[in-house]
C-alpha cells in the first residue's frame, strides 16, 4: 500500500438529504443543527414521513472524517480512510466513491451487518440536522483497520463522532500510540455539539493528553469548556492542542497557531446547506498545511471550500470543483 499524507478514521454513512421546515423538526421532536443517534426502526419511520410530507434532495456517500478527507484529496493530497460498512450494497457504494475520489481503503473494512445511514434535515436558513443510524460502524474496532498506512503519514484525523462507541476509542487509542511512536501529527474534530453535550467522557478520551491540531466550532468550543465567550475558550483549550481552528460560520475563523492568535474573516455566500461545510474547512486546511503555506493561507483556502460548499446540496463538491478552486485561489495568493 502506498504512501499516505493523511490518515483518517470515521463512521461511515450514507446521507439521505431532505429539504424540511421547521415546523417537521419541532414535530418530530428533533434538535435544530445537532445530530441525533437512532436506531433502524425509527430512522425507517422518519424516512416515510419525509418522503411524504418534505423534498428529497437526494444521496451521499458521508460521513464527518470521510467528507474531510475527500476534500483533502481532491485538493491533491493522498489519503487513507479507515471505517467500518457492511457487507451489502449501500456499504459497495460507499467505499467505490472513495477509491473514485482516489482515496485508498482497505478490504477488512467490509463486514457483517447493514451499512449505517444518516438523514439530513436542511432548514430553509440552512442549518443541517441529522438523524444518524450508526449500523455497523458503531462497531468500529481495531479489528477492521489497517493501520500500515499510519506508520509514515504526515497527519491523523480522527473524527469526534466516534466518542459515543467505546471499540471506536480503543482503536482510536492505538492509532493515537501508533501516530506518537512514528512522529505522525494528530488532528481531532469535536463534531457536534451534541457530542460534547452527550458525549464528553468520550470526547475527553479521544483528546487523552492532548493533540496538535484540534478543529472546532464556536459552539462547541464555549460548551466543551464551559465558557461563555470564544476568547475563553480559547484559552482553555490551549491547555490541549499545539495549534486550535474556531470557525464561526459566516464571521470566519480564530486560528492559534502556536506563536500567535489572528482572526481570519469569512466569504460572502448565498448558504443553502451547511452539512459538510465544516468537514471540508478542515480537510482543505489539513491540505494547505501539508503543502507548506502556512496557517493563515490555509484558513483562507479552507475558508474558500468550505464556503462553496455551504452555497450547494450535498456535503462535498465534484472533484474537479475542489481542484479548480485551488487553481484560481494559488494565481490570486501568486
């Protein structure tokens, strides 16, 4: 198996993507902008009241750590993805849309069971809810993952979603140990906000002692330290993480970097769909740093992505979307 700049682990979801009001999510007892973890049976009977009453929009191989990584690829960068589908049709699909996008997986992801789905409410302001059947990647362990192609990676991501199953954070332990032994950088996202809400203790264990790029929004920066301004976050979270990004949505990103603290502003953009809009700042940003240009170009570029991101349906863009961007972005930076 070749060379990787990035290796990530996550769920591995198929989207089913609706356009709702918010009246359907007060009446289904649902938490705008959060993500909700269900079983089969209710997911089932959620599905039937959307398909009768909102707007199919369509699906999509997803997934927080696997949209990450698509957009760090499609960028230029090379990539594995570790997860966990099953061994049936939607779990076929998802894993050839990775290797489509170049992204290298492994045969021992494919297992037993029913590939996990997630339903993605976008309210007409834009904000996703999701409404997650975790399937059989909530049986994420050690055993489904290759890890040879973290032995000399540059960087690993690990996606704070797997905080809720506890064979997820005993793999994510081992990549951690196999990371630290091999000088590979590791990089966390908290996710969601129901992940820190519902989720710390498990959240607190993947951080373990800390890591040296931690992604986070400004919500769930100022929930998960319990503080009531961005700043103090902040502060607290330094005790953490070398280097810390806060986005905040259309205002930008806080960026630490270490030596410095520097506010990067955000990108005018028409928002339709903020599902994925996070998972690709941080897979461009990754991207950016790989290639040397530094934190505060590589929150711009994210920043561009994520931004085009949020102006379509669905969580990723078209591969050549991603390179195109890149090209006009590098001749603008020249």
């Amino acid at each position: 198996m070749a060379t990787v700049d990035l290796f990530a682990i996550g769920n591995a979801l198929i989207d089913q993507e609706f356009k709702v009001s918010d009246d359907f999510l007060t009446q289904q007892n649902l938490q705008k902008g959060t993500m909700q973890l269900t079983d089969g049976e209710t997911q089932a009977a959620l599905y039937s009241s959307l398909q009768a009453s909102q707007v199919y929009k369509g699906q999509a191989s997803g997934g927080s750590a696997a949209n990450t990584t698509v957009a760090f690829s499609a960028l230029g960068g090379s990539a594995f993805y570790a997860c966990r589908v099953g061994n049936d049709d939607l779990g076929k699909i998802y894993l050839d849309g990775l290797n489509d996008a170049g992204i290298q997986t492994a045969a021992q992801s494919i297992s037993d069971g029913v590939t996990g789905t997630c339903m993605v409410l976008v309210s007409q302001d834009s904000e996703r809810t999701m409404h997650t059947f975790l399937g059989i990647t909530a049986e994420l362990s050690d055993s489904q993952i290759d890890f040879s192609p973290l032995n000399s990676a540059k960087w690993l991501y690990i996606e704070g979603y797997l905080s809720t199953s506890d064979s997820a954070r005993a793999a994510v332990k081992e990549a951690r140990k196999i990371a630290k032994a091999n000088g590979v950088q590791i990089a966390l996202t908290l996710s969601d906000p129901a992940m820190v809400q519902y989720a710390r203790q498990g959240l607190d264990e993947l951080l373990d002692d800390g890591v040296d790029l931690l992604f986070c929004n400004e919500h769930e920066a100022m929930m998960y330290t319990e503080t009531d301004t961005v700043e103090a976050a902040l502060a607290k979270l330094k005790l953490l993480s070398k280097h810390i990004v806060i986005t905040q949505s259309a205002k930008g990103a806080l960026i630490h970097n270490n030596e410095q603290t520097f506010m990067v502003p955000g990108r005018k953009v028409t928002a339709v769909d903020a599902n994925g809009a996070g998972d690709a700042f941080a897979g461009a940003f990754l991207y950016a740093l790989n290639a040397g240009l530094g934190y505060k170009t590589a929150a711009e570029l994210a920043i561009l992505i994520s931004s085009e991101v949020v102006s379509k349906f669905g969580p990723r863009l078209a591969n050549h979307e991603y390179a195109l961007l890149l090209q006009n972005f590098l001749k603008e930076c020249a």
